[in-house]
C-alpha cells in the first residue's frame, strides 16, 4: 500500500518529481520544440528546495509535537 501512494505522489506534475518530467515530455511532444535545458534544471532545482523546505517543516512539527 506504501508503494502505490508513493508512486501517486511521484507522479505529481511538479518540479523534482518523476511527474514534472512527463509532463514537460507531453509538452515538448505537443509542441514540437525543445523546452530549453537550463530552464528544465533551474525549475527543477527550485522545486526540490521546496520540497526538502517542507520535509523539514514537517519533521520539526512532528518533533515539536512528540516533547
């Protein structure tokens, strides 16, 4: 069960996640045109400091709530 909501949540279209790089696949496949590889990597980078901002949000909330 922890295998298949991990896998649903990867494949969220947002940046750092396996869904993102679907998603711009499609949209390069659609559009004919390259999305430019800088862009890809900054949009990237920006979403995987959100998402270790929000695991570490999370895990001191949980420590917090545990004292």
């Amino acid at each position: 069960m922890i295998s298949c909501n991990l896998a649903i949540i990867n494949l969220l279209p947002f940046p750092g996640l396996d869904g993102f790089t679907l998603l711009v696949t499609a949209y390069e496949g659609v559009r004919k045109k390259q999305v430019p590889t800088k862009f890809k990597a900054i949009v990237s980078f920006i979403g995987l400091a959100l998402l270790f901002t929000l695991m570490i949000f999370i895990l001191i909330k949980d420590i917090i709530r545990l004292i």
